[in-house]
C-alpha cells in the first residue's frame, strides 16, 4: 500500500481482499476513482459498448457506467506483496451478467482465457473484476447512520461515493448486534449489471409513426423494468435468505461472550460470499474478503440458445423426381440457313 500511494495519485485506498487461484493468488487494493481509461485485456467495448468482440462472444449494447456505481473506485491486483500492481480495467454491464451464469476459478494469469458457457466477453483480469463488482455490492456494509442518506439530485444518489455523516455518534456494541442497524454501502446491481436502469433512446421511425399518430401494439415491460430497485443504504436484515438452506444472510461473531468485556469486537460474515467478513471495533470498521470469488449459489446451467429456423426460401423436401425441361425451340430462320448449306 506504501507502493500504491507512493507512485500513484491517490486520495484513499483501502485493502479489498485476497482471491485463491489454481496457481497464484491476486491481492487487490481499492483507491478512489480515477479517469476511466480504455479497457485492457478483453476491452473489446466501446464507449458505448457496440463492437463484437472475437470467438463468436456476444456484443455489448448497454453502455457503461464510468465512475459510477461498480466502477467508482479503481482497483489494483499484484500476485505477492511487493510485486508490481496492475490496474485492473472498469468492468461492463454484459461482463456482470455474464459472470453471474458461469462458476470458475481464477487460474491467477490475468490474461487467462475464460472458458465458459455462456462465452465471457473478456480475459480473466475482466472476469475478476466482475466478481470484486458483485461482492462489493452485496458485502460491503456500514453501521447504520455512519453515512447520510443521498438526497435527491446528488451525486451519491447516482451510484457515487457517499459521505460520513459528521454528527454520527458510534452505536453500542448490543446495538450492533442487531442486524437492523447495518446497511449496504454500495447500491444494488440490477439484472442489466448497472446501478440505475439504461432505456435506450427510440429510434427516429418509432418516434415518427408516434407522431403520426399510427397504432402501434405495446410491448410488455421487460424483467429489468418490474425489477424492484433497492434504495440508498438499505438494511441488511432485508437481505433473502439463501433458498437451498435457508440460512439467514448474515452471521453475527464476537471476540468474547462476555458482555462486561471492554475492547469487544465483533464481526458480521456473509452466507451467500464466503469470505466476506466485516470486523467493527471502537475505532472504526473494515470490510475485507479472502475467498475463492465464488457465490454460495447451487449452479444451474443455462440452457443452450434456441435452434435456428429453416431457411424460408427452400421448398419443402419432397419424393417426386422434377419435370423433364423441354427443350429449347428453334429460332426463326436457323433451320433455312442450314438447308442451304447442305445444297451448296
């Protein structure tokens, strides 16, 4: 961490986390966000995510959000304290759903292909920070009031950083055991990978035939639409239980059962990211996630896509043999020129 602030501008950094690989493992630092550069690695997007990448992936066609929700902080990744950090590039709405249909493990080579179904849009150094995305969004948590609720029309309330409230007063050990007095301090990712919903702009046909005034059948809303959003610091006590063992979310852990203990410590670990664990002291408290990356969800795997039609233009297989084509008939005139001949 001396290294990262020593050489890069920076106004805050923090530890996120160690991730286990087959061959190395990755230790990453999360910093404040920087200016978004073009994506490394599998940056086959563009600034609005329209290029098709190679090996049949599948294109990007909502755009990214920079500096914003998953990607307003920059994070960093080395294999061993003291190598060199490298910075890992903003990750893309597709690269988040993707990464939610698939379970791999890092091989802890960046640029690593990722060989799945559905087919990743990326190399490895994407696919880690998918998932560095989906954990902080769901791990990270906060006593409740240590940050003021965004208002309407701020930056916080679009996915940015949110600020300390200054008149927080530390909670009490007992109270901070109640799992309604911890909240999210990161906004929920919804199912187009982002934390606010992307509709794209109608094109100038539609918007010419509303105009018009011509009937049109509406279309149903789509699932990213009737997806009910979060808000801004929500309470974790809402958080769904896991379905398969229904276990609650959230495990509470302290340092010692004694209540009269002075410097008690205690800790929140999450159920559904194994690793995730959140240590609250009298100082302060920390986030930190050391773990595979892997989601304690049963895998289901998708179905492969739909069976392409046949082509409209063939005529439908048949026994019958085609007629014989009559031959052609003679021009006027060829059957006179040849008699001639014959005579000279």
């Amino acid at each position: 961490m001396r290294q990262l602030g020593g050489t890069k501008i920076v106004s805050k950094m923090k530890f996120f986390g160690k991730f286990f690989g087959i061959n190395s493992n990755y230790f990453v630092f999360e910093t404040t966000s920087e200016p978004a550069a073009e994506p490394e690695g599998g940056g086959e997007e563009g600034e609005e995510g329209a290029k098709k990448g190679p090996w049949g992936r599948p294109v990007e066609t909502i755009p990214v959000e920079a500096g914003i929700g998953p990607n307003a902080n920059t994070y960093w990744v080395c294999s061993r304290p003291g190598d060199e950090l490298y910075r890992l590039p903003d990750v893309t709405p597709l690269q988040i759903k993707t990464a939610r249909q698939i379970k791999k493990f890092f091989t802890g080579n960046l640029k690593a292909e990722v060989s799945a179904y559905p087919p990743f849009p990326g190399v490895e150094e994407n696919y880690l920070r998918a998932q560095i995305a989906r954990i902080s969004a769901t791990c990270e948590i906060a006593p409740k009031g240590f940050y003021k609720a965004p208002e309407e029309g701020e930056e916080g309330g679009e996915g940015g950083p949110l600020e300390p409230d200054e008149e927080y007063q530390p909670l009490a050990t007992a109270e901070l055991q109640s799992l309604e007095n911890w909240v999210h301090k990161n906004k929920y990712l919804n199912l187009q990978g982002r934390t606010t919903l992307f509709v794209p702009e109608k094109e100038e046909g539609e918007e010419a035939e509303e105009e018009e005034g011509e009937e049109k059948e509406e279309q149903p809303p789509s699932p990213e639409e009737l997806e009910e959003i979060p808000g801004a610091l929500t309470s974790i006590d809402t958080d769904k239980d896991l379905p398969q063992q229904g276990w609650k979310p959230w495990s509470l852990i302290t340092s010692s059962t004694h209540k009269s203990l002075k410097h008690q410590v205690l800790g929140l670990r999450s159920a559904i990211w194994p690793g995730a664990c959140t240590v609250v002291t009298p100082a302060g408290f920390s986030s930190v996630y050391i773990g595979w990356g892997m989601k304690h969800t049963p895998f289901v795997a998708p179905l492969p896509p739909p069976v392409l039609k046949e082509f409209e233009g063939l005529t439908p297989e048949s026994l019958e043999l085609p007629p014989i084509p009559k031959p052609p008939e003679p021009e006027a005139g060829e059957g006179e020129e040849g008699g001639e001949g014959e005579e000279e």
